[in-house]
C-alpha cells in the first residue's frame, strides 16, 4: 500500500474518532470534534496531491479515495443533522415568529443533508457497477469542487454547536448565515455535480 492510500486509510480511522469526540457532552470535545475533520479532509487534499505529483495513482487509491471521503462526509452529515446547530437562531436573533428562520434552517440542513447522502449512495452504485465490468471510475473536478465545499461548511456547522451552547449569539448569528450560504453551495454543486458524472459516464449503466 504507498502513501496516499495509507492517508485514505488514516481517514477511514479519523471517522470514529471524530464521531465520538463530536457525542461527548463537552464543549471542548466539539472544538476536538472540529479538528480531526479538519484533519481527515487535509489527508483528502494530500493523498491526491501525492498520488498525481508522484505517479502513484492506483485502481485501490481510486476506489479507496472516494469512499474515504463518503464515510467521512455522510458521518458529519448524520451528526450535524442529529444535534442540528441551525435551530438555535430563533432565540439567538430574537427573530419575530412568524419568520421563523430557525425553521427554515432545519428543514435546509434536513433536506440538504438528505440530498447529499443520496447524490453520494447513487454514485457509489455507478462505481459498483463499473467495477463489475471492469471499469474504475475516478472522480471529476467537479466532484472535487463539491467535496471542498462540504469540508468548509461542516466545521463551521460542527463549531456553531459550541457558539451555541455557550450562547455567544453575536458569534453564532454570524457562524449560522456562513454555514447556511456555504451548505446551500454545497447542496446545488453536489446536484450539479452528479448530473455531469451520470452524463459522462452513461455508458457504464447504459443496458
């Protein structure tokens, strides 16, 4: 196994750690939380760096690769979506009822959320099926441009969590409209992104 599938590995093993420190009910643990995903999407950048740089892309690496970062992703999404930082804007903002801001950003991370681990499970599928006729599919730039979206946006939601509960709210008001235009990014980029690999690769699923 060379380096960069060893990375892949390492971010595989970051996915548990990351979950339990996000779970633990300490504030501290959501700043730990933060700081291994940000370290496992680092390991993302790097394995593919390397692996281009130095020749040393491999049928595992580009198998491997992509599932690492689906694991992680749809891990944090899961998270995020249990705890649901969003819904604190209500009380944070102190926005009149009938807005009810707080509820559209539930429903945003719900649906979002639901959008992108669909987008990832469909795309997953494609792979297997290539796989079985002996094609590997590597991921487009723009899956790449979807992925670097989701690794900016899900810490910012991960720390909205400690703003919340130390109810720093000028923090967290600030924090929420980042994560919301950040998610909402991410979202339609991982809608987009999915059309152009379906249409480019059609052939794969074609009889």
């Amino acid at each position: 196994m060379n380096l960069p599938n060893k990375l892949s590995t390492i971010r595989l093993c970051l996915v548990p750690v990351f979950v339990t420190a996000y779970l633990l009910p300490y504030t501290w643990a959501t700043f730990a939380a933060a700081a291994v995903f940000i370290l496992a999407a680092v390991t993302d950048f790097l394995d593919g760096y390397i692996a281009r740089k130095y020749n040393m892309v491999t049928d595992l690496g580009k198998l491997l690769d992509p599932i690492a970062d689906k694991v992680l992703v749809c891990s944090a999404l899961f998270c995020v979506a249990v705890s649901n930082p969003l819904q604190f804007y209500y009380v944070a903002a102190s926005v009149p009822a009938p807005w009810r801001v707080d509820v559209f950003g539930s429903v945003l991370l719900t649906v979002g959320s639901i959008i992108i681990i669909s987008r990832e499970l469909l795309i997953s599928a494609v792979r297997q099926i290539a796989a079985a006729k002996g094609v590997v599919l590597q991921a487009n730039i723009y899956g790449k441009v979807k992925t670097a979206l989701q690794d900016v946006c899900l810490p910012v939601l991960i720390l909205l969590n400690a703003t919340a509960s130390h109810v720093v709210m000028k923090c967290y008001r600030v924090g929420w409209w980042i994560a919301v235009v950040l998610f909402c990014l991410a979202v339609i980029m991982t809608v987009v992104s999915c059309i152009i690999y379906l249409v480019q690769n059609k052939k794969v699923f074609s009889d």
